[in-house]
C-alpha cells in the first residue's frame, strides 16, 4: 500500500517481463528529492534485470499524473548548492530513462506539470486520457523548466516548447499534446488507457530482446552530453529558485491550498 504521508515508489514485474514503476505523493504526485532517487534507482533496477524486456512508467489515482516538483520543499532550499542537487533529482531520472536497455511506456492518466511533463516527454512511447491536459507552470513562479527542457523539445519541438513555456498558466489539452508529438495515443477513460497499455506491453515484451535494445539506442541518438548538460540545467534552477521572486510566488501559491 502506498504511504499516505510521504509518497512510494513501487516496482512490480510480471511473469511476461513487463516491469511496471508506480509513484504515489499526497500532493498531486508531487517529486519531492527523496522520491526522485527512489525513482531513478527503481528505473535502473528494473532495466538491469534481465528478465525485463519493457518498462511501464505510472503514477497512482486517476486524477493527477504529476504535479511536478514539490513546492514546500523547493521553500526550504537556502543556497546554491541545495538547489542544483534537488533539481539534479530529476536529471537523474530523465538520465536513467534515457540510458536504461529497456523501452520505457509512461501511462499519463491526468494532468501533467512542470517535471511531470518531463517524465512523459522522456518516455519513449507515451499513452494518456482525454484528461490528461498539460502545463509549464516554471515560468510563473520565477524559474524554468531548464532541466527538463531538452527532453521536451526533443519530443515536441521548440515552437510548442515555446508556447508551453510562454503561457505558463494555461493548461494544453491532451489532444494538443498528442499533435505536438508529447502523447502517442490518447484514450476517452482510464480503462481503455490501460486496455491499449497492457496490450502494447504484453506485444513489446513478446519481441526480440536484442531488437528492442537496438531500438532504444536509436532513439536516444545524440543525447549523449546529457548526463553534462541537465546537471548544468540543474544548477541554473537551483539558482534562481533562491531568488525573492520565487521565494515569494511559491508562497503565495502555498497560502491559496
């Protein structure tokens, strides 16, 4: 069962070879650090068993799929330092995505923000619902969304990434994220996602292993100064997330919960 305090991640395989990582925070599945690197290790976990041929990527209840960073804890970083480790948590995990040997499926159920968008855009197939409306809210609260921001474009190009970022209080529909390239498939209801979801899953894990990893290297051609770059990312948010502005428009948005 999920901890209804601080959040889990989870890791579950079948007898088929589909591992499936679930992640769960109170807070709209929010990413606070500790549950960043409970991810990424989960994530190379499940990549080095050699008895997974695909990875599924979700989150729990059939709302939110991510609400992205955790704001209350983003309020208790006090200096550089503390920042570019915090926002390094999700290079890491868009990092394991990334180098993982395994095809990686993200089951986006609800709404996606900030990093939650990252994780769906790092995905190498992406499924969602109808609700699954998407937003980089980064802009707003006086930092970007620099560390994702590689894995964005490369999935939906820089004129989307331009208007995600730009109208960082607007949420785009699902439907907009699938034309842009950021969703795969979208379904009307969350049973049809996860009917299409363990079917493509099931089909995946049935292939030659050997092929699947070849595609993966494929796919992630030319990223490989990420590990370099989302650390330097990281480091430019960790700054400004210092800054009065930030500090003061993340309060605010606390004091409105």
């Amino acid at each position: 069962m999920p901890d209804t305090q601080t959040g889990d991640i989870t890791l579950v395989y079948s007898d088929s070879g589909v591992a499936t990582i679930s992640f769960y925070h109170p807070a709209q599945n929010a990413l606070p650090a500790a549950l960043l690197q409970s991810l990424t290790a989960k994530i190379n976990q499940a990549g080095e068993n050699g008895q997974t041929r695909v990875i599924i990527l979700k989150s729990e209840g059939d709302r939110t799929f991510c609400a992205g960073a955790s704001f209350d804890e983003l309020l208790q970083i006090k200096d550089k330092e503390a920042g570019a480790i915090f926002f390094s948590g999700f290079a890491e995990v868009i990092n394991a995505i990334r180098k993982s040997p395994k095809i990686v499926i993200a089951r986006v159920q609800g709404k996606a923000v900030g990093g939650g968008v990252g994780l769906a855009a790092a995905a190498d197939y992406c499924l969602a619902t109808e609700a699954a409306s998407v937003k980089l809210s980064e802009l707003a609260i006086g930092i970007g969304p620099f560390v994702i921001s590689p894995a964005v474009i490369r999935k939906i190009g820089l004129p989307a990434f331009s208007q995600l970022t730009i109208r960082a209080t607007d949420f785009q529909t699902a439907h907009w994220a699938k034309e842009k390239g950021l969703f795969n498939e979208v379904y009307a209801t969350i049973t049809d996602l996860d009917d299409a979801l363990n079917a493509l899953a099931e089909k995946l894990a049935a292939y030659h292993p050997d092929a699947l990893a070849g595609l993966k290297q494929i796919l992630w051609e030319g990223t490989e100064d990420w590990d370099e770059l989302l650390n330097e990312r990281a480091a430019m948010s960790g700054e400004l997330v210092l800054s009065a502005f930030t500090q003061q428009a993340l309060q605010a948005f606390l004091n409105k919960k």
